[in-house]
C-alpha cells in the first residue's frame, strides 16, 4: 500500500475575522511553504477591519475581555504540537501560552493600578482613568518567532485596541498558526489582523494611515526605517512606541509599559453640591 | 384572569448524598468524635443531607493540613501557577453553574432567579478576578514585596453561601494563603460541592479545608493558635466577640458585619427606578442581605406617591417556591431567623409603627414571611435601628439633604446607603457625608469582584473585592 499523500495548509492574512490571500496575488516561499505577500490594499483592508471592531472590543466589559484572552490561552495550550511542529521551541511556547494568561489577568486590572481618584483643592469629584487608544499598528519582532508576536499582541489588545500587525518576514508560519487559534478562541473578527509578507514594503503605508492611531516598531531593527516610520506616524501624532533601544528578555516580567503605551488618561470632573 | 402556571426548575441536576464528612487535606473524612447535624430546605424542612459536626480536633487537624500546604506547596508556588488553579475553579463554577445554583437554592431557600443570574456568576467572576491578581500582587500598590499571611480561618455566613465563600476562598487563595473555611450550619451544601471542584481542579491537598458545624466550630476556627488570619462574615455581635478573641493575638482580623443601610429618595429622583430600586434593595434575597436598604427615607414632597407606587409594586411580588423560575422572594433560611423577624416586627407594631403586606398566600410547610413594610417609624424604634435581615422595610421621612444626612448616619452601622436623584452633583454631595462603605447612587445592591466591599463603623473592618480586599490577605 503507498503511503498516504498529506494534505499541506495554505497559509493566508488573517483579516477581520477572515482569511484571505493577499489581494496582490503574491506570495514568497518560507519553509517550503508558500506565504502570503500583503500589499499596500491588504494594510488598508486590515485597518478598516481594525477600525470596525474598536466599537465592540472596546466597548465589552474588561471581564469578557479578560476571558476571551483567557480563551486564547486555552486554545494555545491544546495546539503546542503544532507550533513545536513549525520549529518553536517548547519552553517558548509554554511562555507564549502563559503570557495570554497573564494579560487576561490585567483585562480588569489596569484601570485600577492605572487610574485613581484626584483629590483637586475644590468640590469635585475628579477621576482619571484609562481608555485604548484605537487601531494599534504593530510591526511585530522576528524573534522569539512566537513569544515575541503574542507579547506585543495581547498587552495591546487587552485593553480594548485593536491591531494591524505586520509579521516578520522570516517568521510567518507561527503567526498564521497563531491566527487559526485566534479565530477559534471568541475574539471577535478585526480585533487580531495578520499580515505576512515584507514589513519594509508595508510598515511605511501603516505608519502613514491616517486612521490608526499609534504605532509599535518593535520589530524594526535598522534605526534608520524606524525613524522614517516615526517621522511617518507623525502625520496624525500616533502614539509611537520606539524599538528597544538593546536586547529584549522576553522571558521576564513584562511589566505595565506595553499595555500603558497604547491608553489614553480620560479625567473626568463632576461638581460636588447641593 | 390566566391561572398561574409555575415554572420549575429541575432539581434533578443535583445529585445529594445522604451524608457528607468534612473536607480535610483533600479528602472527606469522618469527624473524630463523630458528631453530625442535617441541612434542611428550608421551603419544605425536607432534609437534604446529613453533615460532619466538625469538633476541636477536626478542626486542628484541619489547620495542620493547613499549615502544611502553606509551607510546602501553596507558599512557595509561583503566582503564576496558583493562578492556573484558580482560573481552573472559575471555569468549573461555570461549568458546573445551573447545578450550584439548584443546589443553592434548595440549601439557602433563595429564588432560583438569583441564585442563577447573580450568585453563581458573581462566584465564577470572584474566582476568576483573583486568579489574575496572584501573579501580580507586586503591582497592587500595597508595598514592593507583599507576603501571604499563612493560615487562614474563615467563617461564612448563610445568606449567599456560595458567595461568601468565593470572597473568603479566592482572594486568600490568590495571595499565597492556605485556608480552614466553616460554612453556616443551615447552608453547608455548596460548600462540600465547591470540595469536590477543589478535587476536579487537583488542587493541591490541604490548600482548602472546608470544616462544617456551627458557632462552636467557628469558634475553634478563630481561636486556633495557629491560625494566622481570621476572616468573619456575619452579625456584628459575633464579630464583637471574635475581635475580642484575637486580642493581644497576632492575627490579621477582617470583618464585615451587620447594616441598617439608608436608602435615599429625592423629589426630583426618576421615581419608578426609585421604586424598583427600593424593592430590590429590601427584598432581594428575602432581605437577607446585609446591605439591604432597610431603612428607606423618602422627601417629604413625594411621600405618598413614592408609597402608593411601592405598594402596587409589593403587591406584584410572588412569594413561593424558590425553585420556580417566577418567583421573587423564597423561604425565610431557618425556623430560628423566622422567629427573630416575626419578634422584630411585633416590635414595630408595640412602639407603634404602622404595618403593612400585600395579599400573599404562603406554603403551608417551610418557613415564610410575606413582604411588609413599616410607615410611621421614628428613628427611636427598634426596627429602626436594629438588624431586621427580613423582608421587612422601615419607612421614614426627611425635609432637606441636611436632614437626609442626620437621618441616614443615625445608626451605629455604616455598611451601604442608596441615594436617587437625578442631580450628579448632589449624589456626590451626599456621598460624601454618608458614613458608609458602599453608595449605591441610582441603583442598589450591585456586587462585582472588582469593586471594593465593606463598611464603616460597627458594620466592620477590612474590604473584600478590588485591589483593595487583596490587603486582607498580605503583610505589606
């Protein structure tokens, strides 16, 4: 009997919920694999996707967010082989699946480590607190393949932004598997957006789209682009998070700062009175 | 007119077994003296269960596991793992949720309406709330190295047993503590459930121990020598009593007592959601809740339209079986708290108040208390100033905001106040003088595991829920 001829996986975008090719037609080989090969329309598609699911995403409670991440965790967690399968190791794996929880946790958190009350020398009521900033774009780092993409992803989504992200280009077949955990884990369609291909074609028309709202380069290694993207984001004053300025642990606590990056402080006054 | 039709919900979810044993280092064992006692439903007096009377050495054993859990096990684990645990107990409550709340309901006596749409998910919330924090205790802004206690005890009340017992299990639990927990004697069956998620979780051995019998279990609960944190929920005179038990000792003392809580309606307030608010505030959960709007004192202006209103609404409540899906009030929990409101009410009447309910058939068997209410009550009266913890309401009038104030902080508690009005500036206004840990503002006896809990004055000390119940359970 010959041996059974294996069914191999196309690896597409992941975009509002869905998973189309690139609209380009193109694609280049990684891993024997062919991948998808986004364009200036596919970064268009996504941040329109990103865009409709502020509304939803924001607007659900921190405690359904926190348990969709949570979702997220779970689903990971029952498809390790696949990632290790692709070449992640185990140990980053496990990690991957445990920052997820550790973001979940901060879904309901955040606003209550991150905000407080203001005692203003009068009789007001004075309450800071936090807000997402919108459509986050993310030029995602080319390694840890897997732990580095869900560490930039889940810290800003947990708080109720949503994401274009540009994976690295020698990195994409984690981040499409990545995907297929998403869209089975409640995240609501456009929340996530994936695209595959060459950051140095694509991070420039993000970085100048006039409806996102910040801009994470942490994947971008030559400061030389990264400084033309901020000069790009500039356009609309995105929030830009710069790339680390050395070596990343990615192991180590990651600490408020990627979350806080990508809040707004809404401060709310309300007069005390008969 | 339609006949009513009831709307049951199936008991057959929950299996009972006919007794149960304590839950010690994550076995259930008989008692070494082998005393016991029966739950009852208290909507039928059927018995539901027979329960392990836990005695000195029950409970000794109980604190040992304890301890060496804390120091081998819990302690030492990493946030990050204890945090699996309990997010892995928040997902079987949910799971598990329509048969705790069956089970609840017919233990504690409360409408399955609130069993299902607030106490379960408001369990599975704590849980899961408390389970992000256990790895992120540093970040609380309690101190840069917050510790877990050690051993802790906890005594629980019977009015939401379930609830009351995720506000004591979680938070300890996410903090690095290891617990002794006792249950009320009339309401100890979720309690023994939630043992068995302990088990399905393969929470470690010993982490919870769950010890069953009444006040004198509590008491060897609180005054075990090697119990480093006690943690009370229930009348005010027992919490007097435990805070004089721990004197001198060094364990952390968290209570959260009884209440007599104002609830506040202006003239210009929306009066149907006012009305609404005030019926939810006394009869959700038969009054058995200790940051009921006991005392409700409306303006003087809108007295007899806002009365007029809530008597229509009174008369529109089904009292009855807690099991069907319709009904509003259930059963009073226990032949001994039926008595003490019945006295409380007698009362009323002898000082003088004027006393009212609607038309309201009430089953035969069980024990039962229609909705009343009180017009004509002075602030010297007894059901003015004491704990009813009935649907029983006692109505009292004011002029001005000032006079609100004088009137609501009149009462040596100081767990909740309700405030309506449709003025933002003067909910503030008045929040701000109301000596009370909880203001409800245009709404009333809302809970969320993220929202501090707790009250003033003799309504005790220490917060559960928020960033800020986490200190209970931290030496900062």
């Amino acid at each position: 009997m010959s041996e059974r001829v294996a069914v191999r996986k196309t690896y597409k975008l992941f975009i509002g919920g869905k998973f189309p090719r690139s609209e380009s037609g193109r694609s280049y080989p990684v891993q024997n694999t062919n991948v998808s090969l986004a364009s200036r329309k596919d970064v268009r598609d996504a941040v329109q996707a990103a865009r409709a699911a502020v509304a939803g995403w924001s607007g659900a409670t921190a405690y359904n967010r926190g348990q969709v991440l949570y979702r997220v965790a779970e689903m990971l967690e029952g498809r390790r082989d696949q990632f290790v399968g692709l070449g992640v190791p185990t140990v980053e794996v496990d990690e991957a699946i445990d920052r997820w929880v550790w973001y979940a946790g901060w879904a309901d958190k955040i606003a209550q480590v991150y905000g407080n009350a203001n005692p203003v020398a009068g009789p007001y009521f004075n309450l800071s607190a936090p807000e997402p900033t919108g459509v986050v774009g993310v030029v995602a780092p080319a390694e840890p393949a897997l732990l580095g993409l869900v560490s930039v992803v889940a810290p800003t989504i947990v708080t109720g932004n949503t994401v274009v992200v540009l994976v690295a280009e020698t990195a994409p077949l984690p981040a499409v598997t990545l995907a297929e955990v998403l869209a089975t884990s409640d995240l609501p369609g456009g929340v996530v957006n994936l695209l595959t291909g060459r950051p140095a074609e694509t991070a420039p028309w993000l970085a100048g789209h006039m409806d996102v709202n910040a801009l994470d380069l942490t994947g971008v290694t030559d400061p030389g682009f990264a400084a033309e993207l901020e000069r790009a984001a500039a356009g609309n004053l995105k929030r830009v998070l710069r790339p680390p300025a050395g070596p990343v642990d990615w192991y180590a606590d990651p600490g408020l700062g990627r979350m806080t990056a990508f809040l707004e402080t809404k401060t709310v006054w309300h007069p005390k009175g008969i | 007119m339609f006949e009513y039709a009831p709307a049951p919900e199936s008991r057959a979810v929950v299996e009972l077994k006919p007794s149960y044993g304590l839950f010690i280092d994550g076995e259930f064992v008989d008692p070494l003296d082998g005393g016991s006692f029966t739950s009852i439903n208290p909507a039928t007096e059927e018995v539901l269960s027979e329960v392990a009377e836990a005695g000195p050495d029950d409970v000794d054993r109980a604190v040992r596991a304890a301890r060496r859990a804390y120091a081998e096990v819990w302690g030492p684990m990493p946030g990050r793992d204890r945090a699996k645990y309990l997010f892995r107990i928040a997902r079987i409550i949910q799971e598990r949720s329509r048969e705790l709340a069956v089970l609840e309901s017919l233990d504690n006596g409360k409408p399955i309406r609130e069993s299902r749409d607030v106490d379960l998910p408001l369990v599975a919330a704590h849980f899961f709330y408390h389970a992000g924090w256990a790895d992120k205790l540093a970040y609380a802004g309690l101190g840069p190295n917050p510790r877990p206690l050690g051993v802790a005890g906890q005594v629980i009340p019977w009015n939401f047993p379930l609830l009351m017992l995720a506000w004591k299990i979680a938070p300890a639990l996410a903090t690095g503590n290891t617990v002794v927990l006792k249950p009320a004697e009339t309401t100890p069956l979720t309690a023994l459930r939630f043992a068995e998620i302990c088990q399905q979780a393969d929470l470690p051995p010993g982490v919870v121990n769950i010890v069953t019998g009444a006040g004198k279990t509590g008491q060897a609960v609180v005054e075990h020598p090697d119990v480093d944190k006690v943690a009370f929920t229930g009348s005010t005179e027992v919490g007097r009593q435990i805070a004089r038990a721990v004197a001198g000792t060094r364990k952390k003392l968290t209570l959260e007592l009884g209440g007599k809580a104002a609830n506040i309606v202006f003239e210009d307030a929306p009066l149907d959601q006012a009305v609404e608010g005030i019926i939810n505030g006394i009869f959700f959960n038969q009054g058995h809740v200790c940051c009921a709007g006991s005392r409700l004192l409306v303006q003087e202006s809108v007295y007899d339209e806002v009365l007029a209103a809530l008597k229509r609404r009174m008369a529109r409540l089904r009292v009855g079986d807690p099991l069907d899906k319709n009904t509003d009030v259930g059963a009073i929990n226990s032949a001994a708290q039926l008595a003490r409101i019945r006295e409380l009410s007698e009362a009323g009447t002898a000082e003088g108040a004027e006393r009212w309910s609607p038309p309201c058939d009430l089953p035969d068997r069980g024990f039962w208390f229609a909705p009343t209410i009180f017009t004509g009550v002075s602030q010297s009266h007894r059901i003015a100033r004491e704990e009813i913890f009935g649907p029983v309401l006692s109505v009292l009038t004011f002029r001005t905001p000032a006079e609100a104030v004088e009137k609501a902080n009149n009462t040596p508690y100081g767990l909740s106040a309700g405030i309506w009005t449709e003025k933002g500036s003067r909910i503030l206004w008045l929040a701000d003088r109301l000596r009370a840990g909880v203001v409800w503002a245009n709404t009333f006896n809302r809970f969320d595991p993220t929202s501090p809990f707790g009250g003033y004055k003799e309504s005790g000390y220490g917060r559960e829920g928020g960033r800020h119940g986490l200190e209970a359970y931290l030496d900062v």
